[in-house]
C-alpha cells in the first residue's frame, strides 16, 4: 500500500496547491465553451453561465486549452534546469521551444503580427533570445500588451507559496518571453497575489499586495478606478460590466485581445464575486471578452485562496471534471494527465525552490487529496446496466486515501465497471471540433506493461475484480480485453496484470470490472495502482499488417496518432510501416513516457536521400533527447540539450544508397549504446536524461522506416 506521508510542507499549503490547480482547470472548463463570443450573445443564450454549459454547444467537457498547456508547461524550466531561484527569461524561452511543436501545441498559432505568443515563438525560433522575443521593440505594443503574459502565470505563483516577492520575479521573467510593458506588468501582480494567498484570504490587502509589484501607473490607475465602481455596485454586476465596456472596451486598446479589459474584469469578478466561488465564475465567464482565461485566473487564485472548502460550496464543479487534464506539449506521454499527479509536480518544484523535500507517493493513482479521483470514473464505454453508483474518494469518509468504488445489485448478467483514459478519445458522434486546439499525445500505458494495484476488500463477500483495457483495434475500432478474474480477500489484495500486447495498437481506456454470482452490493477500494518502465516489447509491424483495409490511396490511420511529430511531415507508409521528412535540422518523432528507464528502441531505416537519420531514446520533449544517427560520412551518438548539441561518440561509417539498415539504440543506467544490423558500433556514458520515449531522428530529407520495437532491458 502506497499512502501519502506528510512533507516539509505544510498539509495547508498541500491542499491549496491542489485547490489551485482544480480551480484553474474549473475556470477554463466554464469558459471555454464561450471563449470569443460577443457579451451581448451570451447574455441573450444563456443569460447568466453559472454552470458548465459545454454540452449546449456540442463540445466535450475536458478540451485541450492554451491557458492549462502553456501554464503546466512552461513553469517546469525550473525542473529541467536544477531549479533555480533566480531562472531567467532565457532558460525559460528554451523551455518553450523544447516543448513547443510548431503550428501544432500549446498556443494559438494565428500567425506574425496576429497572435502574440506565435510572434514570440517565432522570435525565439530565429534565435532572437527572451526577454527580447517578447518585447516591444521587436513586436510593437499591440502585440506585446495582449493577454498571454498572464494567463500562463498561475504555476510560477504555486511554486512560490507565501512568497510574493519570487513569484512576482518569476512571473516577470516568464511573462517577458512573449509580452511586454503592461502585460508584464499585470501578470507579476496577479502572480503576488496567489503567492500571498497561501496566508492571505482579504481581497483587498491582496490588491494592496499586488500593485506593488506592477510598475504601470496607467495599470494601477485602472485597478483603483474597478476598486471604486465594484464598491459602488452592490449586487449589480452588470452595472460594472458596462463601465467597463464604455471606459476599457477592446476597441479602446490594440491588438485582438489586449491585457487592460481582460484584467480589469479579472479584478472585478474577484471583488463581486468575493468568497463566493460560483459568483465569481458566473460574472467572470458571463461578461465575456476572453472568457476561459480570465475564469481560469480566478479559479486558481480562489482555489489557492478559499482551499477545497471554497471549491465544495454551491454546485459540483469537481465531480464532472474528475481531476482530468490534458497537457499538449513535445513529451507527448505527459499529455493524458490529472491534477493530481500536476499537483505532486508542482509541490516538488515548490520544496525544491525553498530547500525542502516532498514525499509523495510513488504510484501514479494514489489518490491523496480530499475527493481526488484521478480520472476514473463510472466507464462512458459501459454495456448494459451499470452497477456502479458512485465513484469518490475513501477520504471522504474517513482518514485513508483510496478510490471508493460503490456498486449495487452486481448479479448474474450485471456488472460495475469504471475506467480511466490512457489516450485521446476520438471524435464523439454529435460534438463539434473543439476550437482551434487538437489533443497531440502519446499513450501513457502500452501492451507488454505490468499493471499493479492494492485493492481493499471491506466485507467478507466481495465481488470478483478484473481488468480491462480499450484499445483501437485493426478496423480502428474500439476493442476490449479483458484480463482473468481476481478473488478479493476482505482486507488489502496486491494484483499484478500483465497488459496484453496490442501489436503497437494504442490503448484508450485502463478498466476495471466488478462482476458476482449472485446479488451484491456494496463497496470496494483501490488504494493505489501503477506501471512504470518501458514495455516489455512494444513491436509494430508494417502498416498493412496494422491496418489490413489500408490502401495506396488511402493511408489514414489512428495509431500514427501515439507519435508526436516534430518533423515537417509523418505519415503511414503502405510498402514500410512509416514514412519520415524534414526538409530541416533536427525532425524528432517520438512515443512513449518520462517513466521509461532501460531500453532498446530499433527500426529498419532505408538510408538514401536525407543529411542525417537515426532513432531518439530518452526524450524530454523535442529539444533534450539523445539519438544515435548516421550523419556526414559517420555513425554518431548525439545528446541534445536546448540549443546545444554535443557528439558524445562517432565512428566513419559507410553506406551504399537505398541500403536498409536496422537501427538498434539501447539505454541503461548511464550507457547509450548504438547497434546497427546487429553491430554494436559505439558506446557512450551520459548522466543527465535518465528515462523518456523513444522515437525517430530526421533531417534534411525522407526516410522510410520499417518497425519500431521498444523493449525493456530487464536486470
């Protein structure tokens, strides 16, 4: 059994750091659905939108989103970099273009001169360093003073409870990479006062707090003048409203979608809707201009500030979101996430930063937090009746962490299941796209991995308890496996399943079913449940054995979607498995998760037109990897660390033109080894990247690649 031990930080700072991150995911949630409509619209539609109300416009609920990407992102250039208390505006703006795939994650990418961060990105890419990318002597102020400075803020103030001070300079740095002048400005004062807020709940001397870290007069001038008409307001929200559209509408300030209005209303939904977490959100998102962002802003600063309490007050904001998150960046393995395990992150950083430890627990679904649920959920795919009622949290009820997992009437012909998601969901039937932003993932569990779980029995008859998984079959359609019964012993019962293998085919769904031979009802727990390390043998065959139906006129596929491409272009290669091209340095494709350790990863390379080609071990994003390739006359072992790239071993290597050769890089402890048609070539020792996916290398050209196998190097 895996519980949480208390840490060198305090359990209050724990629980408002996991408060935070719920309210920032609640507040995006409720406003995306509206993000970019007109005031005048919503008020019409909805009136006031003091619930979600996703299902109106035909969007799922949990949709991959800038303000969550970006925020959960970028802040972890403190852990990549040694954390340090003083990181620059530089080493952040490297953060971003590891993690960063061009046109595809994390930000709008509206184009130069259009959208701020992509101006910024762009910037950054043609190696003009932060915090000048960002500045108004390159951008101008219409871009420089748009609203993204500070809806990525949220992390870099969780990181720094109680201290005002760093995580205004944090934020300041961070800011700076893609915004300017007022921008900046605004997001440093919203970043002092969620610090402040671990120990500070007034509103006001929050506010007093945070304008001493914006050096804008004009800004500060604005945040006096929204002070006045809020206390002049009453209950009239509205009233406030249309002050604001006359005195800071968006036509009054550059750019598509200016700092000035949108904080303005930040500060206003904070002070009308004061310790009433659902009144906030309602005058946040209802008021509309850039909805999901100003809601998740104050989602997260009341959540650090009225904890969990405040978050349970009114309706069930929690329950439908189910702590689930996706986090769209280069590690595609971290894509498919929770607020917990994003919470355990941020409380590493946090008592790293202050020169303390963190324990927390080991397995990925430990479920610490009050109420946390970690994603499972009563399963959407359920046949049937369905037995289970409700799926909470055992520390609901008393002092023990676990999933609690209620069922009624289990029968003959009458099971419970529930399930998490371990990839993206295709598109459901009936709902629209979600905006402009797609889910880019690898799987987070893979065929060949061993699945481990405590799961408590509470009476002397309990059900029999087996997994499952949900994967996309050969027709691309969703399949299931169901692994062979477990006996459940009244008391703690440790389970090990090995995932059966997929043939490389990802897995949607990790589940679990409750069945009985008679009637039953009542309660089990799953204390904890993990996997770690690379699969034991991860192998996909050619494209044709994947998808039988493919044709030479139609190669689309879904498994293709488990890499996360860098490389100009990707695709299913009919007579191979895939086809590779970049016309650039540095095309990376990879799979897989930061859990694996020791592996070989091969493929066959048909070696022929490109500069340079090879496999990735050990990714970390697209920017820190190693690779072992075939480049300029030589076999190299490269590590890639930002903007460096250091050859750690090479050989001359000769080939003839169109020679298929089959690639084998293998990772132990501090060895990187590279093998190519089963010659072990060269041997390198590295410390610094100790897990990561596994993928592909392509540069300056195409190549085709037959297979890709991942497997594990056991002791």
């Amino acid at each position: 059994m895996n519980q949480y031990s208390p840490s060198s930080l305090s359990t209050d700072v724990v629980n408002r750091t996991y408060a935070g991150v719920l309210g920032k995911l609640i507040g995006v949630y409720l406003g995306r659905a509206v993000e970019g409509w007109f005031y005048e619209d919503i008020e019409k539609t909805f009136g006031e939108i003091d619930y979600y109300v996703n299902h109106k416009v035909k969007w799922p609920l949990i949709v991959p989103d800038d303000d969550i990407s970006g925020t959960f992102l970028f802040y972890r250039a403190l852990e990549d970099n040694g954390y340090p208390t003083d990181i620059s505006a530089r080493t952040i703006g490297d953060t971003w273009l590891n993690y960063i795939i061009e046109d595809r994650t994390v930000l709008w990418w509206g184009g130069l001169g259009r959208s701020t961060e992509h101006t910024a990105y762009l910037r950054l890419k043609s190696g003009i360093e932060a915090p000048q990318s960002g500045s108004i002597a390159h951008n101008g102020v219409g871009m420089a003073e748009q609203i993204g400075a500070e809806i990525f803020i949220d992390a870099w103030a969780m990181v720094n409870p109680g201290d005002p001070e760093r995580a205004a300079a944090m934020a300041r740095a961070a800011g700076s990479v893609s915004h300017d002048g007022v921008a900046v400005e605004a997001a440093c004062l919203l970043a002092a006062m969620q610090a402040a807020a671990y120990t500070e709940r007034d509103i006001d001397t929050l506010l007093d707090l945070g304008l001493r870290h914006s050096r804008s007069d004009a800004l500060n001038g604005v945040i006096s003048d929204v002070r006045d008409q809020c206390a002049n307001a009453g209950d009239d929200w509205r009233a406030v409203r249309r002050w604001l559209g006359a005195h800071h509408g968006y036509e009054r300030y550059p750019g598509n979608c200016p700092m000035v209005p949108n904080h303005a209303l930040l500060i206003a939904s904070l002070l009308l809707g004061g310790d009433d977490v659902q009144k906030g959100l309602k005058i946040a998102v209802s008021s509309g201009w850039d909805t999901d962002c100003n809601a998740g802003n104050l989602g997260a600063l009341n959540g650090i500030r009225l904890g969990l309490d405040g978050l349970s007050q009114g309706p069930d904001f929690r329950g439908p979101v189910a702590d689930l998150m996706y986090i769209v960046g280069a590690d595609g393995g971290e894509c498919v996430t929770d607020a917990v395990i994003e919470t355990r992150r941020v409380l590493r950083t946090a008592a790293a930063l202050a020169g303390k430890s963190h324990k927390a627990p080991t397995s990925r679904f430990a479920f610490e937090f009050p109420g946390s649920v970690q994603g499972f959920q009563r399963c959407p795919l359920h046949e049937g009746f369905q037995a289970i009622t409700k799926v909470g949290n055992l520390n609901e009820t008393g002092p023990e962490n676990g999933l609690d997992i209620t069922y009624h009437a289990l029968a003959p012909g009458v099971t419970g299941t529930i399930s998490v998601p371990t990839f993206i969901d295709p598109k459901p039937r009936g709902v629209s796209d979600t905006s402009y932003f797609e889910v880019i993932a690898s799987p987070s569990l893979y065929g060949t991995q061993t699945v481990r779980a405590t799961v408590r029995g509470f009476g002397s008859d309990n059900p029999r308890f087996r997994f499952f998984i949900q994967y996309f079959d050969e027709a691309e359609q969703l399949a299931r496996i169901d692994g062979n019964p477990f006996v459940i012993a009244k008391g703690d019962n440790e389970l090990v399943w090995p995932v059966p293998d997929t043939g490389g085919r990802p897995i949607h769904r990790l589940g679990i079913e409750l069945s009985s031979e008679k009637r039953l009802s009542g309660r089990v727990g799953l204390i904890d449940l993990d996997w770690s390390g690379a699969p034991d043998n991860l192998e996909f065959g050619t494209a044709r054995e994947l998808t039988p139906a493919l044709t030479p006129w139609d190669v689309t596929t879904f498994w293709t979607k488990s890499f996360v491409s860098s490389a100009k272009h990707y695709a299913t290669d009919i007579y191979n498995t895939f086809t590779l091209s970049h016309p650039d340095a540095e095309g990376v494709i990879t799979t897989g998760t930061r859990d694996w350790t020791d592996y070989t990863v091969s493929s066959e390379l048909a070696l022929e037109l490109h500069d340079a080609v090879g496999l990735v071990a050990r990714a970390r994003g697209h920017k820190r990897y190693y690779a072992g390739i075939v480049r300029d006359g030589e076999v190299q072992i490269i590590k890639r660390r930002d903007r460096t790239e250091t050859v750690l071993a090479r050989a001359p290597f000769a080939f003839q033109a169109n020679a298929r050769k089959r690639f084998a890089l293998s990772v132990k402890g501090e060895t990187i080894a590279l093998a190519i048609d089963g010659h072990a070539l060269l041997n390198a020792t590295d410390a610094e990247y100790l897990s990561g996916g596994a993928g592909f290398f392509i540069e300056g050209g195409t190549v085709p690649a037959l297979g890709f196998a991942v497997r594990r190097i056991k002791e």
